[in-house]
C-alpha cells in the first residue's frame, strides 16, 4: 500500500505538476563580469559578456555557435567549451537574433556533453577555468508523460534502497551529531519530528521562491508524502520481524520448501513456524525503538531545517 501511495503521487506530480527544469531562456543578466547577480550599475567594472553583447532578460538562446540547444544545461556546456568568443542566436519577441560575446574566464563546475556534472572519484565535482556568460537560466515546471513514472519510482526505490543499507553508520553519524562531535547530515534520517519540522518549514514558506504560492507548497508537501511512504515500503522489506519482510521471508521459505518436496515426490512440509524467529523480532523491536528515541530526540536538540 505505500508503493501504491508513493506511485499515484508521483504519477500526479509529473504529470500535472512537472518536474522542475531550467530553460534556456533568459530570466536575469549580470551588471559585472565579476558578479553572478543582476545589479543597476556596474561601475568601475567591466559589463558581464552577457550585458555587452546585448543579451536581455527574456531572450531565449537558441543555438551557441551553431550548435542547438534545448536545456541550460546544453547552453552551458557550449559556453564551456566556445573558448574565448561565443556567437548566439536567440529570440526575441518572436524575432530570431546574432549576438556575439566574449567570455571571460570563471571557475565553475565542469560539464559533461549531456547535461551533467563531472565528478570525480569521492563524488566531488570537478572545476575548471571555462568560459563566463553572465546570464541566468529560467526554472519553471514541465509536465511528464505517463511513461516517465516508471523510472521515477524505480530511482525513488533503488535511492531509499542505498540509504536504509547504510542506516547503521547513518545511526552513528546522527549520535555523534547529538554529541556534538560533528554537524547533523541533511542527507541523514530523521523521526516524525523532523518530518513534521520540514512539513511546517515548506506551509511556513521557508523555502522562499521555490514554494512562494500555496500551489507550490501544496506539490512540494504531496512529494514529501510521496517520499515518506517510500521510505515505509523500503524500511518494511527488512527480512527480519516484526516487519513486513520477516513475514515475507517466512512465506517464501514456505515456498521454496514446499516446492523441494514436491520435486523430490515428498509429503508436504508442516508449514513454517516463524514463532521460533521472536526472539530476533524482539531484539529488532528494541533496536527500533532505541533508534526511534534516538532520532527524536537529535530532531529536537539538533533538527535538520530547509534554510
């Protein structure tokens, strides 16, 4: 039943809502070559390339050099790799238009040919000097067709999947977190507190433009549902009781005994007597509750927030 839930909320949060995407249309431009933001004035500083080739908030980049593009993505990592000059064609008010920038070099993240970051052997992400545009992407939501959902809730899974096998160290990280001897991982588990901490932040509106209407709040809390109940169905497929995957286990243990008698033309077996398995669901129901109390407890003293 939570797969269940989890699926027809993510089936409705793509495919109403969408997933959210930077386009490569223009929503700021940079005063200064030295500066990420928009300012009024750039004085006593160069103009970001952006500014002096003419490029304006709403224009949408169409080709860099020739090359098409479709995602921000794309667009920076043509920027990346345009050298020292970039022509682009853009649309403005239905108008197709050349402007031609020259790129100062920035630090950034390194960018793969479709889209993705570079990382390297630690998971860290790769710099490099590349070239500087000065101009922001637009974020907006795109609807998903159905056949995306699959693979979605297949990621949701596997994701989950990696965290509850690492939950004993993630236990440990949380008490030395409580202890004072490192910082609270945000990637870490938490209780119903900090779950209910989180859902409060986003109706709060904590998450500033992100969840600015209450149609935004709305979607971001039916995904934390939607991850919550994948949690539950990931946490209940431990095959060991009181959970679902002891019964489970004890079921399929059934079966397999079963059907090794029946190839060898035995009598049925007894069925299993996962009785015998209650002092392991008592030793695990104390375990639970010692991590239950414990993630209480660090939600309360050292909580895990959305700023």
């Amino acid at each position: 039943m939570n797969l269940a839930i989890a699926a027809v909320l993510v089936t409705l949060l793509l495919t109403v809502h969408g997933v959210g995407t930077l386009t490569p249309t223009v929503s700021a431009v940079a005063a200064c070559a030295n500066t990420d933001v928009a300012d009024d004035s750039c004085e006593g500083q160069d103009p970001s390339p952006a500014r002096a080739a003419g490029l304006q908030a709403g224009d949408t980049i169409l080709a860099v050099d020739g090359t098409p593009v479709q995602t921000w993505a794309q667009t920076t990592y043509a920027i990346q790799n345009a050298g020292d000059t970039a022509t682009f064609t853009v649309e403005r008010e239905g108008a197709e238009r050349t402007l031609e920038a020259d790129l100062v070099l920035r630090e950034r993240p390194l960018m793969t040919p479709d889209g993705q970051y570079q990382v390297d052997e630690e998971g860290e992400l790769v710099l490099g000097q590349v070239g500087f545009l000065g101009a922001s992407p637009t974020f907006v939501y795109e609807p998903q067709p159905v056949t995306a959902v699959p693979g979605f809730v297949g990621e949701m899974f596997t994701g989950t999947a990696r965290i509850v096998l690492t939950l004993p160290q993630r236990m440990v990280d949380v008490a030395q977190a409580v202890a004072g001897v490192e910082d609270r991982d945000a990637e870490g588990p938490m209780s119903v507190v900090g779950v209910g901490r989180v859902a409060g932040e986003v109706a709060d509106g904590a998450l500033g433009d992100a969840g600015e209407s209450v149609a935004d709040r709305f979607w971001i809390l039916l995904s934390l549902v939607a991850s919550l109940n994948m949690a539950l169905f990931v946490f209940n497929l431990i095959p060991l009781l009181p959970l679902d995957g002891g019964h489970i286990a004890g079921a399929l243990w059934e079966g397999v005994k079963k059907a090794w008698h029946r190839v060898r033309g035995l009598p049925a077996p007894g069925p299993v007597d996962t009785a015998k398995a209650l002092p392991v669901a008592y030793a695990v129901a104390v375990g639970l509750l010692g991590m239950t109390a414990l993630l209480i407890y660090a939600d309360i003293v050292t909580p895990i927030r959305l700023t």
